[in-house]
C-alpha cells in the first residue's frame, strides 16, 4: 500500500499540478481570455451559462466537504496527505468556477442567493447522501462516495463540457481541462486505496453498494432536470455560430457528434458513459454495481 | 497561477479578503521557496554525521513536530466544514495542504535519520502535554466552534509551532535547518489569517476577548507542558529552558491576544 501511496505524495502533488499543467494559468485558463462576446449578449446561452455553473460550484462545494472531512477518518498518514491535496484541489474548482460566475456577470453580494435559487434540487440531494457519510467518519463509503461515485461523475461531465466548448469557447474550455486532470488522480486514489480496504472489511460492502445506489439515482435526476429545457439555448447556440460563419466542426464524444445532437441525446450518452464508467471501477476494487431506478 | 503581482494592501477589505486568501495568491506565496526545493531541502545538501545522543534527541523532537503537524492538519480541514463563508474554506484548504506538506517533510527527514516506521516511532516518543492538546483542539473543532477552534488552532498551536521551530532552526543542522525555514513561512501566513480574522471578531463584539482568554487559560499550560516535556527528553540546561516559554507568550502577545 505505502508504495502506491507514494505516488500521491505531496511533493508529486507540486510538481505535477500547481508548478505542472496549472503553470502559466489564471483561474485555470491562460491569462486575458474571455467569455465570449455572443454569450454574454444572448439571454438563453448566458441563463444557461450561469446555471450550468452553479451545478459546477455546488458540486465542488461538496466534493471540498467532503474531502477535508475525510481527512480526520483517514486511516493512515499518507491518506491524509493525499486527501489535504484534494482538499486543496477542491477548493481550487470552487475557485475558479466561482470566478466564472463573477465573469459572467454574476454580483459578488448576489452569489450565495444566485446559487440558492439555481441549485438543482437532486443535485443537492445527491450531496446530502454522500456528506451524511462523511459527517459519521465512514472513510470506506465516504471515499466511494466521493472519489469513485462523485468524482467519477464530474470526470465525464467536464470531458463532455469540455469538448462541447472547445471551438466556441476556449476560455471555459481550458479551465476544465486542469479540473480534469485533477479529477483523473482522485478517481485513481480511490480506486488504488479503497480496493484493500473492502478486502479487508467485506461486510461493509451492501451499505456501501446501496449509497451507490442512491447516489446514482439523484445523479440521473439531476442529468434529467439539467437537461430538460435546454433545447432553446442549443438552438441558439447552432444560430448564432452560423451566423458569425464559424461552421461549428464535429465534436465526437463517445460517439456522439456534440455539435447537433439534441438535448435528449445528450442526456443519454452522458449517463450512459458515466454509469458505465461506474460498472468498471466498482468492479474494480470489489464491488456490485446496483442499478438505480428511473427517476 | 501567473497572475500578475497585485498588490493586497491598496485593495478594499472584501477584495483585500478574496484576494490573500485564494489559491492564486497562495501558489505565489509558496512557489518562491519550494520550487526547486523538493522535501523542503536543496537537493544535495548534506548533514554532519550526527552521534548516536543527537540522533536520538532530533528524532524525538521531529516526532513531536510531526504530532503536531498531523495535529495542525486535522484541525485545519476539520475547520473548513463550518467556516464562515467561502474565502475562509479556501484559505483552510491551502492551509491544510501546508500542514500535510510539513508532515511529509517531517517524515522524510526521519527517514533520512534511519527510522523505518514513522508511524510506530512518533507513537513510543509523543510527549503526553502534545497529546491532550491535540485532544482538546479535537474536541473545539468537533463542536464546530469557530472563534474557539481558531484561536486554538492558529493562535496558539500555530505560535507554539513557530517559537520551537525558528528557535530549533538557529542551531540545528543544515538540512533540519532548511526544512524548518521553510515550514516557518507557512506558519507566519496561517498565523496571520487567524489574527485578521479573529481581530476583526474583537472589534464589533469585544467580550469575546473573555472567552479566548478562558481557552487560553487551558491550552497555555498545555503548551507550556510539552516545552517542558520536550526540553527534559533533550537534557537542556535548566536555566535555558524559560526562553523558549517567554519567546511562546511574546508570540501571541504580538498577535493582540497578550493576557
């Protein structure tokens, strides 16, 4: 175990991300790139830019819980170590999607009542679960909860964003692409630490596959709700690229062309690849993948 | 984590806030001296061989160090669930990264000394007043009391931590030295924050002070204990052993918080 743990030493954590792939960023992009203009200007992609970054900051908001909270349940030193990393990575997405918020518009004194009114409520049920883990010092279901279940859901969601916003956006592009090399190293923590662990205590295993269960659940409901009326701000989206004449170029993920399916297709393959993605790391480190019920 | 350099001080209190207590502002404040510097040493320095009585006597003390660093490191991310607002969480994540950074370093340097298992050895050598303030700084964060836990936290501890470390730093080797440097930068800005943040708590609600002092009735005697304990286990001189004491009490004092 410590020589795998070695690997998330915090001296690796420095060389790799804040003096590696963060070097020469501000707020995880490069220094003077902005929003672009026609978001800021059309009201259905600016509501659906805001909303869409509140789910981002309270999802960190949760994950910067629940990692520091792990810390004092953290069986061993180098667990710690590796987690106050996190903790700090965590805090760093908080940051830099709080910023976003800032640059599009949002009033500093409107932020917390701008987040209150725009959380999705199965998003906020979904935290609930894993945090009330964390709250009773399980580290076993807490670090499932947060690196393999949480963060495995943030991983395919900054991917997708990601390649959504290559062409048109650049700026936001580039702030995901550091939060997912972040997510990367978490997701492998967890695989790498949690595995040994439920060897050694298999008894745990059908509270740990049931928050599972639960959590997929509001994910999928959260997905749901998410992407429900976003079929007016894709359309103008596709409108207002034609219109500037930037032909907007293929953008494949996982097979889907992002760049003209529809609000459904988007839903679909974005839990597809999730709760697939779910199936092989539970597998991986000893436990049943439990499917959800349909929201 | 290029951005240019802004000066904190000509900024408003809300701006000023944001500002010093980013991950962007801490990655500049760290990167001067650690880059370059991995376990918080120049790679290739070297230490005089040491005697088997000075091994002993540093590898006691590095473990204490490391009590209290994983103890430091608790109490930071335990904070960061019931801080008051955002700025705060952020700050404590950075701090805790600090306190996690120290205890590696720490670690490190006991493995260059020839321990083999840390965790068993910091055990066998904790000193026992270190113990029951770890115990009562717990139970502060535990109850989610934020004027308290940080007072406990990064007024005392973090005073304490920053008295032994710059005075064992005068005489220790060179690589103990080099490690201790640089844990003493980190522990002036967590200082810092806690006097910004509990000084500005004085001022609108100045009976608090009652209540600090209460605690720091407590943890004084606590802190007092380990020097005590601590400076026993190394053979110190009798009639050297106050300073260390009057160099803790002058350290909290100049953060406001003299009794």
């Amino acid at each position: 175990m410590s020589d795998f743990l070695s690997a998330y030493s915090i001296q690796n954590w420095l060389e790799s991300c804040p003096q590696g792939y963060l070097l020469d960023t501000e707020y995880g992009h490069a220094p003077g790139e902005r929003e672009p203009e026609s978001l800021l200007e059309s009201k259905a992609l600016h509501e659906q830019a805001v909303r869409s970054t509140v789910q981002l900051v309270v999802g960190e908001r949760c994950a910067l819980a629940a990692s520091s909270g792990l810390i004092n349940a953290a069986p061993d030193h180098p667990s710690k170590r590796f987690l106050a990393t996190q903790t700090l990575d965590e805090a760093r997405h908080v940051e830099i999607f709080t910023q976003r918020l800032f640059d599009l518009g949002v009033k500093k004194d409107e932020l917390e009542s701008t987040i209150d009114q725009l959380a999705n409520p199965h998003l906020v049920a979904f935290a609930e679960v894993l945090l009330e883990k964390v709250d009773k010092g399980d580290f076993i279901a807490g670090v499932v909860g947060q690196n393999i279940v949480l963060e495995g859901m943030a991983f395919s969601v900054f991917e997708m964003m990601q390649a959504a916003n290559a062409q048109m956006n650049p700026k936001f592009a580039h702030t995901l692409s550091g939060t997912i090399a972040d997510e990367r190293r978490h997701v492998g923590f967890g695989e790498n630490r949690i595995g040994s662990l439920i060897k050694e205590f298999p008894e745990r295993k059908p509270e740990v596959e049931k928050m599972q269960k639960d959590m997929s659940y509001h994910m999928l409901a959260t997905f749901s709700l998410a992407f429900s009326d976003q079929a007016a701000a894709f359309e103008e989206g596709r409108k207002l690229a034609a219109q500037s004449g930037d032909v907007a170029k293929p953008s494949k993920w996982h097979g889907t062309d992002l760049s003209v399916a529809t609000p459904d297709q988007m839903e679909s393959v974005l839990a597809d690849t999730v709760l697939k993605e779910f199936k092989t790391r539970l597998g991986r480190i000893g436990l049943e993948y439990q499917t959800p019920s349909a929201p | 984590m290029s951005v240019g350099p802004v000066e904190p001080h000509v900024l408003a209190t809300e701006d000023f806030l944001e500002e010093v207590h980013s991950f962007e502002f801490w990655f500049q404040a760290v990167e001067g001296y650690l880059s370059d510097r991995p376990y918080g040493r120049t790679p290739g320095l070297e230490s005089p061989v040491l005697s088997e009585g000075d091994r002993e006597a540093l590898v006691t003390t590095l473990c204490n160090y490391c009590v209290g660093e994983t103890m430091a490191l608790e109490g930071a991310s335990g904070m960061i669930g019931f801080a008051p607002n955002r700025q705060q969480k952020i700050f404590l994540a950075t701090q805790a990264v600090d306190e996690a950074r120290h205890l590696e370093v720490l670690l490190h340097r006991l493995q260059e000394l020839g321990v083999e298992d840390a965790e068993a050895e910091i055990g066998r050598r904790a000193n026992r007043s270190l113990l029951t303030f770890r115990d009562r700084l717990g139970r502060l964060v535990e109850s989610k009391d934020w004027e308290a836990a940080l007072f406990a936290q990064n007024v005392i501890l973090e005073c304490m931590e920053f008295t032994v470390f710059q005075t064992h730093a005068q005489t220790a080797d060179p690589v103990t030295r080099e490690v201790l440097e640089g844990i003493v930068k980190d522990e002036r800005r967590h200082m810092g924050f806690g006097e910004n943040d509990l000084g500005r708590r004085l001022a609108h609600a100045p009976h608090m002070r009652t209540r600090l002092a209460e605690i720091r009735k407590e943890l004084d005697p606590l802190v007092l204990g380990t020097f005590e304990e601590t400076l026993e286990e190394l053979d110190t001189p009798r009639d050297a052993r106050p300073e260390l004491g009057r160099s803790y009490l002058a350290a909290v004092a100049r953060l406001g918080f003299g009794s």
